[in-house]
C-alpha cells in the first residue's frame, strides 16, 4: 500500500545470497501493488497465488530479474487510463506457465503480461507456456509503450497482443515460436501500431491478426514461417482500415498466399516477399488474383510495386523450411530466420527511412534479418 516518490522509489530487492521466494499460499494475490506509485520488485520468485503481482491503477512500476510460475496471470496492471498508469518496465523476467501445445479447444486465461496506460517498456522477457505472452486489455488503453526483444514460446492464443491501443506503440525485435497467432492488433484505434523486425516460426494461424475493425497498423521488415497460407487475414467480413505493409517475408505451404475475408479500406499492401507451395496469390476484397503480376495490374492491392514470389527452398542459411504439422512445437533455437548466400530475399526491398537504414546489399533485405549482422539478443540479459 505504500508509494514511493519521483527519484525516490521504494526498492525490493533480493539480497543476492540465495534465492528469494515469495510464495502465495495458494491465494488471490502473492504481491498487491494496486494503486502504487514508484515502487520496485527485483530478483525474487514468485509463485502460488492466481495473480502473483497486482498493480492495478498504478503508476512507475518496475518489475525486473525476476521468476513467475504462474498458475493463471503474471504480471498485471491495468484499469488505469494515461494518467493513473504511465512508466511501467518489465525487463529481464521469466514467466512460466501451464499451458500445453498445441492450442485447446477454448481460449485459455492465463497470461505472462497484462498492462494499460502509457509510457511502458516490456522488453527482454522469456515467456513460456501461456495463452498470452503480452496481453492487450479493454480494461484500460495503451499508448506510447515499447515490447521488444522478448522471447516467447509455446503461447496458446497470441505471443503479442496491442489490443485496444491508440496511438504509437511499438512490437518490435521478439521472437516468438509456436503460438496461435505471432501479433494481435484486435483492434487498433488508429494507431500507429508498428510491427517491425519480429521472427515469428510456426504460427498456427497468422503472424499479424487484424480483427475488429482494426484501424493504423504499419507492419514492416517482419519474417514468418509457418505451414499453411503465409499471410491470413480472416476477420470474417469486419473492416480492415489504414493498414500498410513493406519489405515483410511471409512464407507458407499453400495459397492464397496473401488471403483475407475483411473488407479492406485504404490499406497499402506493397513490396512484400512470399513464398508458398500451391494454390493462387491473393484473396482480397471478394476476389481471387492468381499470381502477384495479376494482383498488381488490377491496381486493386497496390499502389506501385506489387508483392514478389519467391523460391522458399533457397531462402535461409539454416536451411529452415516450413514445418509439416503446426502440433510440433520446434525448439526456439530453430527460429534463426537469417537469409541464406544468395537469398532471393537479399537486396529485395525498399529503404524505409529509420526501418532499413544502414542494410548491407544494394537495398534493404527483406524480413526481420540483414545480411551480415548478428541476431538481436531475444529474452534475458546475463
């Protein structure tokens, strides 16, 4: 119940000689932060209550170094508006729950992440074995906030959810792994949402949700691999408005590799690399285009380049392919989505200022990795 100060937080730290457990009993809450202000938790593991930290209307909360065995939620803090909740940041934890792939029947409850408000920075966690990795909530709104370099696996519903933002935030540098979907933006309230720079690997059903009227996402420079169609866009019949996409790999088994049932409004779908197996190229607005030469001449999809078709055999150097069944769940470590010598990805998109600055070919590559450097460090520093 007691609050901290600007420049003055009060600090909970483990000691450093043997771990620290803070044990629930068994009860609602093992950690009750609601309402606080300027408040630290640091090196401690937190186990045995339904919610292990509760920070509900509060605001600069700081959770880091620490370990979540969840029985249903992690860490929460919403209700609170851009006024109550501003400053929240999450680094460098473990979450892990009791979930199991592949996906139940029904959505389940448990979630690494809850928050709502602004100004956050969610970054550099291991997630593992829940429904949501990061959830967006309705009960409160986000705006202003950073989720990156996270490593998730094995969510059963969506890895990132920015559901019910309005405006600025950033999806950026996470790798996530066998989830349902890899970013969920249902809905968007103009945005933007940017999602760049994510590696998401078998997705059971697309790497970005666009559901419930979802309104000003840009997606860019992001690679997916999963099996079946590349790029699902399956709102059955709701608007998809404001929605642009650049330099993102998609690669799947079959087509319509770029399909969507949502009515979409003033997007820009342009200069995207898509590799599939069968079928045609596009679903889009109640018509089938076969190939990406016919998507763009019916000046329907694009505005100037239109999507490139690629071979997916040659693609990366780990000589990573779609996988035959969603069910098996790969090891983390297979999400290395660096391109291959020679990659028909190499060289092949368009320079988006702050997005691709600094690529090493004759233009940007396209997806999450650039020729010549190193993966980002996904989930926990040292």
């Amino acid at each position: 119940s007691r609050s901290g100060e600007p420049g003055r937080a009060i600090i909970y730290r483990g000691a450093g000689d043997g771990e620290v457990i803070l044990d629930g009993e068994g009860g609602e809450r093992a950690w009750n932060a609601q309402g606080a202000r300027h408040v630290w938790l640091e090196g401690v593991t937190i186990r045995n209550a339904r919610y292990l930290f509760v920070g509900n209307g509060g605001s600069h909360l700081v959770v880091r170094r620490s370990r979540f065995e969840m029985t249903r939620v992690g860490f929460e803090a919403i209700t609170g508006g851009y006024d109550e909740s501003r400053g929240f940041f999450v680094t460098d934890n473990v979450f892990i729950g009791p979930c199991k792939w592949p996906r139940p029947p029904r959505i389940e409850p448990y979630n690494a992440i809850s928050v709502s408000g602004a100004g956050h920075v969610i970054a550099w966690n291991y997630i593992h074995r829940v429904a949501d990795g990061v959830h967006g909530t309705e009960h409160g709104r986000l705006a202003a906030s950073d989720i990156h370099n996270n490593d998730i696996e094995l969510c059963t519903d969506d890895g990132i959810e920015a559901d019910y933002g309005d405006a600025n935030v950033r999806v950026f540098e996470n790798r996530v792994t066998n989830c349902y979907s890899g970013v969920s933006a249902q809905p968007i309230h103009g945005g933007p949402l940017y999602v760049f720079r994510n590696a998401m690997l078998n997705v059971e059903y697309s790497p970005v949700k666009l559901h419930n009227d979802t309104a000003g996402v840009l997606i860019f420079h992001n690679t997916s691999v999963r099996v079946g169609r590349p790029f699902l866009i399956d709102p059955a019949g709701e608007t998809v408005n404001d929605v642009v996409t650049r330099n993102n790999l998609f690669v799947g088994t079959s087509g319509p590799a770029l399909s969507s049932t949502g009515k979409m409004i003033r997007c820009d779908f342009d200069h995207d690399g898509y590799a599939w197996e069968v079928g045609p190229f596009a679903q889009w607005n109640g018509r089938t285009y076969r190939t990406p030469e016919a998507a763009r001449a019916s000046g329907q999809l694009y505005r100037r380049d239109g999507a490139l078709q690629l071979a997916e055999r040659r693609l990366f150097a780990s000589g990573l392919r779609p996988p035959a069944d969603f069910r098996t769940a790969l090891p983390r470590e297979a999400n290395d989505l660096r391109l291959a010598p020679g990659s028909p990805a190499a060289g092949k998109g368009v320079a988006l200022p702050n997005f691709s600055d600094g690529f090493t070919g004759p233009a940007p590559a396209l997806g999450c990795c650039e020729p010549g450097r190193p993966l980002p460090h996904y989930g926990p520093r040292g």
